[in-house]
C-alpha cells in the first residue's frame, strides 16, 4: 500500500489509490439484518432461513427484539457449520 497523505484532497488521487483507500472503507459488514440477510447469507429461501432460525441452531448468533432481527454473520456461519 502506499503511504496515502490523509490530508491529500480525493481530486489529487489516481484511479489507483482512490481505489485502495476505497476498499479500506468499503470492507465486509459484520451484521445482516432479518430474514432476507439471513437467507441472502446462507443462499436460501426466507421460508427456509425462517426454518433455520426457529431450530434454535443459530440462537447464540441472532439478536431479536420485537420484529427486529440482528445476526452476527461470523457466529451464525460458525453455528450453522457444526449443525
């Protein structure tokens, strides 16, 4: 990587350093958010990740409060992989 002056405006980067400064910003999110992150994260349907996650399997990976819905995504692949 190279050493990136922080104070330097993004006018002055090449297409090359915008995007290694990019990638930084822009890394994995830590967090899905409902069903549809939950089926999207293990590439199957809601009805189906509905099922998994009334199983009870991924309960140490899953937050929910009312109809809100937070899965740790590094935790529930890790559950779901000792099922």
């Amino acid at each position: 990587m190279k050493n990136i002056d922080p104070k330097t405006p993004i006018w002055r980067l090449t297409v090359e350093e915008f995007l290694e400064v990019s990638k930084n910003i822009n890394s994995e999110k830590k967090y899905e958010f409902g069903l549809k992150g939950l089926a999207k994260m293990l590439g199957c349907s809601i009805s189906k990740a509905s099922e998994i996650k009334s199983s009870g399997v991924l309960d140490d990976a899953i937050i929910q409060n009312g109809n809100i819905i937070i899965i740790d995504k590094e935790k529930a692949l890790a559950l779901f992989a000792q099922k």
